[in-house]
C-alpha cells in the first residue's frame, strides 16, 4: 500500500498490517527521528556540508563538525583551555619541559625515528601522515618515564594519540613498550 512520508512528502509502499498496528507512519526511521527532535540538521563549521546528528550530541561536544577531517581543520592550532595547567589530570605543580636534558635533542630523536622506521611503534601511523593529522612529527617516548635516561634503548616514536594514551596505567605501558622495543631490536 502506497503512503505519504509526513515529514519529507516522499511516497513510499508499507504493508497493510503495518498500517494497522502504527508502524510506519514515516518512510524512514531517520525522518521519524528528525521530525520527533531526536535528530537535526546541523551545517559544518569548516566546509559548509549540512549533515544530520543527534540533539545529545551537540548538548555534549556541540556538533560542529560534519566528519573527523573537518574536525581536524576546525581544531588544528586550538587550544583546550579547559585541560589546561592545573585543571589537567596529570598537573604536577608547573614542572616545565625545561626538565629535559641538553641530550634529548632533535638529532637523537630523529635517530629515533629513523630506527623506528618512522612508524608510531603502537598503531602504525606513518610520520608522513602523522605531520598531516596533527602537525607535528612523531613523538619519542621515555619508556621508563625519566626524562634523564635519554639512552637510546629507552626511546621509541609513537603518535600524538597513543603518546597521550601513555600516560595512563604506567606499569602497563612501560611493560608493553619494552617489548615492542625488545622486538624492533631482533628485527635489527
């Protein structure tokens, strides 16, 4: 049996049964969302793309964006202030990146990288897409978390986000990069 979409005017076929029990009412479970206000039309802040999203989404991250690349752009060179200094998790009273030693420069982290194949030693992500993605070339990570020991058998790349990933269940990680790194050491 044909009916008439109360939302969109599209004309769609449904079965009589369905009809009977109220069913289908609308031709689609995305326009019974939108025409309920569960969903809505939002425009991408970055490529102008209408794009539809929950109404809990935008309450909770705002919705700005229609894809992650669009969130990329949008966010690229932005600052979260709020998990910034003292309201972050892992605040330790203004300790400053100063603490790193002269030793830990760009020509050992380079060597790092180039060791490492240039891959992120967790995911995979290549330093060529990494400088797209985030900006910057992949991080070198203290395994043990000492800023001191900057032997080479204590380094290894990763992303930005599986750095960040790191700084949670220490133990775990540290246990889990050195075996990764035990691993680039036999291939080598």
């Amino acid at each position: 049996m044909k009916r008439q979409c109360p939302y969109c005017n599209k004309e769609y076929v449904t079965y009589p049964t369905k009809i009977k029990r109220g069913w289908t009412l609308f031709c689609s479970t995305l326009c019974f969302s939108l025409s309920n206000g569960f969903k809505v039309r939002r425009t991408c802040t970055v490529c102008g793309k209408e794009f539809i999203v929950k109404k809990q989404a935008i309450k909770n991250s705002g919705a700005k964006y229609c894809s992650r690349e669009c969130m990329w752009v949008g966010q690229k060179g932005k600052k979260k202030l709020a998990i910034q200094g003292d309201k972050h998790s892992n605040w330790k009273g203004g300790l400053s990146v100063e603490l790193y030693p002269l030793a830990f420069n760009d020509e050992l982290k380079e060597k790092i990288r180039k060791r490492d194949n240039y891959n992120c030693q967790v995911c995979g992500l290549i330093d060529e897409e990494h400088i797209l993605l985030y900006g910057y070339h992949l991080n070198v990570h203290h395994i043990d978390y000492v800023k001191e020991n900057c032997y080479e058998s204590n380094l290894i790349s990763l992303c930005g986000q599986c750095h960040g990933r790191t700084n949670y269940n220490r133990e775990k990680w540290t246990l889990k990069l050195n075996k990764l790194l035990n691993k680039i050491r036999r291939i080598a």
